[in-house]
C-alpha cells in the first residue's frame, strides 16, 4: 500500500491498532503453518499492472525485480490456503502407498477406513460426536442423498401426508437445483422460501427443508437453532448446507437436533480444490437413512458382492461409490493445522477481524462509496464481509493487481473471506487500504 492514507491520523491509529492486536493473537502462529503468497504478482510481472510497459526491466537497469508487498489471500471461503504439511504428505501416498504398496494400501495404509476416520476429524469442528460424519463425494452429491433421505424418513412417519419440501429462496444455485431434482423425485412440490421466514412457513405437508447456514453472497448467518427446532415442532426435518460455516464457527449440530448437513471441504477447511465434501446423519436417524445411491462402498457386506443392497451400520451408509483417496488423504493432512485449536477461539478472532475491517473501510475518505452487506450484529454474521461497489468487477480486479486477494459476485458485490488461522489485521488494514486507493483512482 502507497502512503496515499498513511499519513491521516485515523488510519495511522489503526494501523498501529492492527499491529498491536497481531502481537496479542493466540492463534498467531497457525499462519507458518500455510503456505502463503508473500510477493506482490505484480513484482514478478510489472506489465499485470501495467500492460502499457514496455520492458519489465524499465525500473532497474539491471533487470532486477524488486520484491513487493505481501499478498493479502482473502479468499479462502471459496478456496483456503495451502497447509504446509499437504506436499509431503500427498507425495508419499503417492510414491510410497500407491507406487510401492499399490493395492495393499487399502488396508496397510488404512485406505479403506478414511472416510469415517477423517469424518470424525471433522466432527469437532461441527459440534458433532464420533460416527456421524463421513466424507466422499461432492457437496452437489451429498445434497441429493440428505434431502431425499429426509423426505424418505419424513414420508414413513404416521400422520398427514408429507408432499413439500422447502429451499432457502437465497441459496447457492446448484442446492436449488439439486432439491428441484430431489422433489421430483420424491413426488414433492419444491417452494423457495427466505430463510428467514423458513420456521413460519413449514407446516404439517412439510417433509424438510433445506437451508444454508451462511449466504455465500452477502455472509448473513441463518437461525440454525430455531428454524431447526420449528422444523421439528411440525414434524418436518432440518438439512443444513454448512459449505461457509465449517471451520469458520461453531455449529452445534448435535445440540441443535440437526437432523442431516453436508458441506465442502476446499473453504474454511482448507482441503484443496475438489476436496472430498462431508455428510452428517444424527445417530438417531441413521437406521433409517435411506440413500438414493446405494454404491457398493455403502453395503454391509461390500467384498459379499450380492445382487440384494444391505446397508452398513452408521454414517458409512452415506457412502456410495470407492473412495477418491488421493485428494481424501490431502484433505487429512490439511486437518492437522487444527490441532489443538478451538472452534471458539477461532469465532471470537473472525469476528474481531471482521469488525476491524469494516472500521477501516469506514474511516477510508471513499468510504462512502461502498455499502456493507454483511450484517453488523455478531449473531446474524458468519466469516466474510461483503460490500456493495459500483464496477465491482473491475474493482475487485484491480485489487486483485495490486496483491488485495478478494472474490466478486454479479452484480455489485467484492467478497473478503476471513479466515483466522492465516488471517491478520495488518492484512485487513492493508486490503482496506488498497481498496481504498483503488476508489480514488477510479474517481
């Protein structure tokens, strides 16, 4: 960042501010662990920034490039960082596990067992016990085999005939696709519904719902602990899409009474991209968790190969087809930088990071300019903070040349993920800054 705000006793002071509550943060040292980008891309190629340049040596005569500022990575809720423990260990699964142990791996190297053992690993971070999660399959997947189960589980109850099933009207497209499909395939009428307005409106036809815990556009964190207690008060199950919420704050599902949830695993989780996604089955409701892919991973008996599908016991009913084990294994490795984490310490600084970047845009003189839709109450508010811009786009692109790492979403949104365990508030002061600048030189 230039000196273009540096010198204004507001931003001076919380620059200072940053510096001061960097040195005071119990999670500080979980940044070595990832492999972060420390040079500006600009630094290794002048001409991103400006194409006009004729010679990328034009600055130093001995074609020297000097290095710039760090990078600012504030996308991590849609693809985190790189844990540093990740290379290595994928490297040896694959020249050691899969190149010298070849097929024995699946039970040398525990293969065949890694999608409850890593699912279990997860659990914590979701507020669950052991033998409820599993991981496979994409989110997209996992969506379809949790709503249609609970529509199965809902339709076998006794009562009024259950023929509805509800959507967050704001959810990411692909969950309002996949629950379109699941309705249809359940004799359902699918309504879309504000997530809000979700516990008013489930009623005794209601089978389920499903309903994002965070929105991907503007970071408002839902009511999981009411709408799923609605739910259940008129007979209807609760899915949560957690894809923002895992690894960024508490969830609670199994004091909440969730019934199913699933989520990606390349966010907050930091699984790399295509990262295995997870499910969740309440005990309670796993001998009745009705699949609609039985795979032979998910039989009871998977070596039996016998024409007739019998389920496994416990979460291993959500598996369907073999494990994708390269990417599963990264996904473990990547989970090791939550040792001796908390979840809650995790929340407390997201929403002190949060809370300093919006104080920065505030104090910045083009302000102004952009419109906070993240909401500011602590409760409604999950891990990102998202601003309305005009030319958001070409903003969020110029960020992006000047080392600002964020997202855009049409029309008008830039998206800033906040993830603690790399995240600092000099970073935040930093993005605050560049974007500020940016505003100026577009004015």
């Amino acid at each position: 960042m230039s000196e273009a705000y540096g010198p204004a006793a507001e931003f001076a002071g919380l620059a200072k501010r940053a510096a001061e509550l960097d040195l005071t943060d119990p999670l500080r040292s979980k940044r070595t662990e990832f492999v972060l980008d420390d040079t500006d891309p600009t630094a290794a190629n002048p001409t991103a920034a400006n194409p006009t340049a004729a010679n990328p040596s034009d600055a130093d005569p001995t074609g020297a490039v000097s290095p710039g500022p760090p990078v600012v990575y504030l996308d991590g809720n849609s693809l985190g960082a790189l844990p540093a423990a990740v290379p290595s260990r994928v490297a040896d699964v694959v020249a050691h596990e899969w190149g010298r142990l070849g097929i024995r791996s699946w039970t040398e190297s525990g293969w065949w067992t890694a999608p409850e053992r890593i699912g279990d690993r997860i659990a914590p971070l979701l507020g669950a016990a052991p033998g409820q999660v599993v991981v496979g399959d994409s989110t997209s997947v996992n969506v379809l085999k949790a709503v249609v189960a609970a529509v199965r589980i809902a339709q076998s109850g006794a009562g009024a005939a259950r023929d509805e099933v509800l959507v967050d009207a704001t959810t990411f497209p692909t969950d309002g696709y996949v629950a379109e499909s699941a309705a249809r395939l359940t004799g359902c009428a699918l309504r879309a519904v504000e997530p809000h307005e979700i516990a008013a409106t489930a009623g005794p036809r209601t089978a389920a719902a499903l309903v994002n815990h965070v929105d991907y556009r503007t970071g408002r964190l839902h009511d999981l602990p009411g709408t799923t207690a609605a739910l259940h008060a008129v007979g209807a199950l609760a899915v949560w899409d957690l894809c923002h919420s895992a690894g960024a704050l508490p969830v609670g599902l199994d004091v909440h009474g969730v019934d199913l949830a699933l989520g990606c695993t390349y966010k907050f989780l930091n699984g790399g991209p295509g990262a295995p996604a997870f499910l969740y089955v309440r005990r309670g409701l796993q001998p009745r968790f009705d699949s609609p892919l039985p795979g032979w991973n998910s039989h009871a008996d998977p070596f039996a190969m016998s024409a007739g599908y019998h389920p496994a016991d416990g979460a291993a009913r959500g598996r369907v087809g073999t494990p994708d084990i390269l990417s599963m294994l990264a996904l473990e490795a990547a989970l090791e930088v939550w040792d001796g984490v908390a979840i809650e310490a995790v929340r407390v600084k997201s929403l002190a990071l949060s809370d300093f970047f919006l104080e920065c845009v505030a104090a910045l003189p083009g302000g102004a300019a952009l419109t906070p839709l993240t909401p500011l109450p602590h409760a409604e508010r999950g891990s990102q903070v998202a601003l309305r811009c005009a030319d958001a786009e070409a903003v969020m692109g110029e960020l992006i040349a000047r080392g600002v790492v964020g997202d855009f979403r049409p029309p008008d949104v830039l998206r800033f993920g906040v993830t603690p365990l790399y995240t600092s508030f000099s970073d935040m002061y930093r993005a605050a800054g560049v974007l500020g600048e940016v505003l100026d030189d577009r004015r």
